[in-house]
C-alpha cells in the first residue's frame, strides 16, 4: 500500500513523470507496479509461513478467507479473545518485517520533494 501511495505521489507531482518519454510511461509504471507487488506478496508469504501454525492458521483464515474473528474460534475451537491476540502476534511480525518498504517509500517521497 505504500509503495502504491509513493508511486501516486509520483505521477500526481508536476514535472516527476517528464524525466520519463510517454512512450515508455506505461510500461515503466505497470512494470515496476508489477515487480513491487510480486516481490512484497512473496516476502508476506514468506514471513506467513514462518509464523507459529496456530498464529498462521488464525491470520490465514482471517486475511485469505475472510472469516470473522467469531467463526474463526469456532473453527479452531479457541476463544475469540484468543483469535484476537494470534492477529496481533502476526501483524505486529509482518510489520517489523516489512518496516524497510515503508522506510524506501519515505526515502523516496524525500528526494523528490528535495532534489525536484
């Protein structure tokens, strides 16, 4: 999301998108919003899948298969309370883990208010 968010900063920053031809725009953007994506939903799935079962299985239920908190502990037989402090677990993980992107998109956002 906030590469996403860098990347419209971008193209709604006069003068940015003319250091790039028209013609190569299109591609250059798609291109790089592809590789960005690609590249953080492996590295999510990587630290998802290095995440204790039970915390894994919890945020996987909830993030992929869109369950409530309530029908996950019905499913896993815990409490809901319990579905609550495994969600915090994995997203406090993925975010210390995904903490550089947000510090690229910042470096990013800095140099071109800076140096435009």
């Amino acid at each position: 999301m906030a590469y996403h968010e860098a990347m419209a900063y971008f193209r709604r920053t006069p003068g940015l998108e003319d250091s790039v031809p028209i013609e190569d725009k299109a591609v250059v953007e798609d291109g790089n919003d592809i590789l960005a994506e690609r590249e953080l939903k492996t590295r999510i799935k990587g630290i998802v899948d290095r995440l204790p079962i039970r915390c894994r299985s919890v945020f996987m239920l909830s993030r992929y298969d869109g369950k409530s908190y309530k029908e996950i502990a019905e499913l896993m037989d815990i409490s809901v309370k319990t579905v609550e402090n495994q969600m915090v677990k994995a997203v406090k993980v993925l975010r210390s883990e995904l903490q550089d992107y947000l510090v690229a998109v910042i470096v990013m956002i800095i140099i071109a208010i800076f140096f435009h």
